[in-house]
C-alpha cells in the first residue's frame, strides 16, 4: 500500500520545527510529531475549533488510526482530509480517549467510512447517557451554538477494551492505556512506542485550564497517571488541548491539579462561597492559560469533593436521596454548610449555620432578625412571613418561622416558593437551620417538599 505526501504539507512540517528534539511544537493544524505519527492541533479555544480540542492519527502500512474525532462531522471531515494530504490507506479505527463531546461527536463522519470505535466501557456509557442531554441544552440554551450540532449523530463505541491493547497497523505498534478514572471515568491514552508519542486525551492539556469537573474525575488517581506517564520514556505528548509538548508538561498538569485543590480548600476553611473564590481565585502556574472560564467548574469540583472533610461539621442531618454538599466553608466551631437537590419538580435547600454563643435559649426575636439579615443580604428576594412553629417536637422540639418568597421585580428572574427558618442552641453553639424549596414545574409539590425538609432537619443531632 502506498503513501503520499503533499509537498505543502511536508514544508509546513519544517516551518513548524518538526524535527526539534523536546521542546513544544508551536504549530497549530496539521503537524508531524515522527514518523507516521501526526497530530491535528485546534486552533485555538473558539466553538468553530471545537473548543480547542486536538485529534491525531497514526499511519501503518496496513490502516490508519484516529485518536478522538473532534466535535462535529464537519470538524471530522477536515481531519480526514489532512489524513488524505499524507496517506491513502483507510481509516479503520478511531480511539476515543474519553466521551466528552469535543472529542467524540465526529465519530460518525469515520463510521461512516467503515472505520470501529474503541473506547472504554465507561466511555461508552457516558456517550449515550449524556449525548442527549447535551444536545437538549443546546436547543434550548444556546441556539446559535446549537445550529453546530445539527448533524451530529450520537456514534456509540463498536469495541470495548480493558487496562490494555496492544495493536499492529502494519510495521507500526500503538498501545492503549487504561489506568483508571483521571479527567474522566473511562480515560486512556495512545501510546506509540516506535516513536516514543504519547496522545493524553484530557488527561493533559497544553497552556489551557485543564477540565477537572467531570462527574467521574479522580484527582488522587490523575495525579498518578500522569506520574506513569513520566516513568515511560516518552519524548513527545499530544495533549488533549494545546501544541505537542514533551514530557516536561506532565509536572505542570499536576502542579496545576494541585493549586487549584490547594486554593479551593482554602477558601473553604476561609468561609468564602464558590461565587466568592472563582471571582478571587488565581492559578500561579496558570497565567495566560486559555479557557480560564474552566476555574469555577474546576473550583466547583474541589468544593464538592473536600467540603465535608475541610468543614468538618459537628452534627448530622440525615437529607432524602439526591441531596448533595453544594457550598460551605469555616470549620466545626464556626461556618456553614448548603445541600441541594434539583430535579423535575424543582429545587430543594438546606443550609445550616454555626457560631459559638452565650444563649441559654432561642427566642423569635432571634430567629426574625436572623430572617432580616439574610434578606438585607439578598435584597432581590421578598420573604413574607406566615407564622411559627415547632418542628421535630418530641426530639429536635426547634423553635421555627415560616413563610413564602418570591424573587421581586427588580431581581429580573422569576421563581417562587416556601422557606422555614429553624434555630437552637445546643453545646455552647446556635445552629441556624434554613430550608427553602421552588414551587417548580409541577404545581402542588411545594407543601410536600419542604415538609420533606423539615422531616430531615429533625434529625439535626451532634455526634462530638
């Protein structure tokens, strides 16, 4: 089978120091990381480059292998057309690294064309849960960016792999890597060792914010992946975004991973809420890095995953299913803590506050201007009271006032729904216990909600 090189594209390749030995290749579209080894660099973060996420392909003597297919069938028809300037052996396989849409919404361009899909189980699965719900968003939310979407066709992995394997396109092994969760649940890396190249997929990224806040990330195991990845003599790295780097990028990522914990557990012990740190929060080893819009959800991430550990709260709550620590910050003896749930029939919360205090006892007066200072904070909601009450008498037996609210005019966003608002004093401490839900899509569910949330906070108890 033969090959074929553009002219172009072989002088491209010299302008952009192919042949330099570890240093980044600046270049950006398509570029020779060695021999038979190429990788398709994004232009940069814009949705026309599909965020910025890179792809490559390795060329055998017998096949072609694709490493992720880009976002859309029109971003993947253009790196299949800088396959055909170097090479007219088919494209019979196309690895996803993981199934974030920027990498995988162009597999059905190369499906198309006969090629298989690898991937991971958890790749796959991710794929066709969230395929769906990302396509309704879009309608819905962005339909300027969704008209960029309007071809995709959800292409579900054909092979499944394991920790490993091993494949020959002809004269040319690639490796496939599975170490467990990193970026992503079902992660896994290229590995060709002719040409000691490594493509990362998420798992690295070149001069942009990395994407820690994926449901099935593992920053613990990231970290150690990337510590094998330094162990394996390789000399070249297609990052998931960013030019080809050497191996030098692997201490930054998790030097990266690493502050970015280090500022969100800070600003958790310093009380500050999420909003608070993404607006204060600077990355040293990541000035000038693109996408900084990823900090919050990375922030986010921190903030879900050592909440409970850095605030270490002194009592329990036993929340129905689907709650989830969403904000918090301070330590046992002073801060507070928020739990969420949003679903169908709207949005739940429970937040609870401590400080150490004097009182024997809580009287309504204390609660009302309690009430007063958290609307003098929130000056867009209206909270109108309807009485008092006791909830969990019997056992909690806490002193309460409840009411409805409702966002005002000037706030110019709509939503409505009930609060109650419970204090006591227990160890030398006051516990403020405040509940509100929305009224939501489906009508009627709000009284059943928030007796629902008055259920769980007459479980309040101290465990030291």
């Amino acid at each position: 089978m033969k090959k074929r090189f553009g002219l172009a594209v072989v002088m491209a390749g010299a302008l952009l120091g192919i042949h330099c030995s570890k240093g980044d290749i600046t270049g950006t579209g398509l570029v020779k990381v060695d021999d038979n080894v190429y990788a398709f660099i994004a232009g940069g973060p814009s949705a026309a480059e599909g965020l910025g996420a890179n792809s490559g392909f390795v060329v055998g003597s017998d096949a072609v292998m694709v490493i992720d297919s880009r976002q859309t069938p029109e971003l993947a028809g253009t790196l299949y057309d800088a396959i055909r300037t170097v090479t007219d052996l088919p494209v019979r396989y196309v690895v996803n690294t993981h199934y974030h849409p920027d990498h995988t919404w162009g597999n059905s361009a190369f499906k198309d064309r006969g090629a298989v899909i690898i991937a991971r189980p958890e790749t796959r699965d991710a794929i066709e849960k969230y395929t769906p719900v990302y396509m309704e968003y879009y309608r819905n939310q962005k339909p300027e960016t969704w008209r960029r979407f309007m071809n995709v066709r959800m292409s579900l992995p054909d092979s499944l792999m394991g920790e490993r394997l091993k494949m020959d396109l002809g004269g040319i092994e690639v490796e496939l890597y599975h170490l467990g969760a990193g970026h992503t649940a079902g992660d896994l890396f290229v590995f060709v060792p002719s040409a000691r190249a490594v493509f990362a997929g998420g798992l690295v990224s070149n001069g942009y914010h990395a994407n820690m806040g994926d449901q099935g990330a593992d920053f613990a195991n990231w970290k150690a992946i990337l510590m094998k990845l330094q162990g394996m003599g390789i000399e070249r790295i297609v990052p998931g975004q960013g030019t080809v780097c050497g191996k030098d990028v692997l201490a930054r990522q998790i030097e990266y991973i690493d502050e970015v914990i280090e500022a969100g557990k800070t600003a958790i012990a310093g009380r500050k809420t999420l909003s608070e740190a993404a607006k204060a929060t600077k990355i040293a080893s990541a000035v000038g890095y693109l996408q900084e819009n990823m900090l919050p959800f990375n922030l986010q991430a921190v903030y879900k995953k050592y909440l409970l550990d850095v605030v270490a709260p002194d009592f329990r709550i036993d929340l129905p299913d689907g709650f989830e620590a969403r904000e918090g910050g301070g330590d046992s003896g002073r801060g507070h803590m928020m739990w969420v749930l949003q679903d169908e029939e709207g949005y739940s919360e429970l937040e609870v506050s401590w400080q150490p205090t004097n009182r024997a006892e809580i009287i309504l007066q204390d609660i009302h201007e309690s009430i007063g200072d958290h609307q003098g904070a929130n000056p867009e909601i209206n909270m109108g009271i309807v009485g008092s009450k006791k909830i969990g008498e019997g056992g909690l037996d806490a002193l309460a006032v409840h009411g409805k609210w409702a966002y005002n005019e000037k706030s110019k966003v709509m939503g409505a729904g009930l609060w109650t608002w419970a204090m006591i004093v227990d160890g030398g401490k006051l516990y403020s216990i405040r509940m509100s839900t929305t009224t939501g899509k489906v009508s009627g569910r709000e009284t059943g909600k928030m007796e629902a949330l008055e259920n769980a906070a007459a479980t309040f108890r101290r465990v030291r």
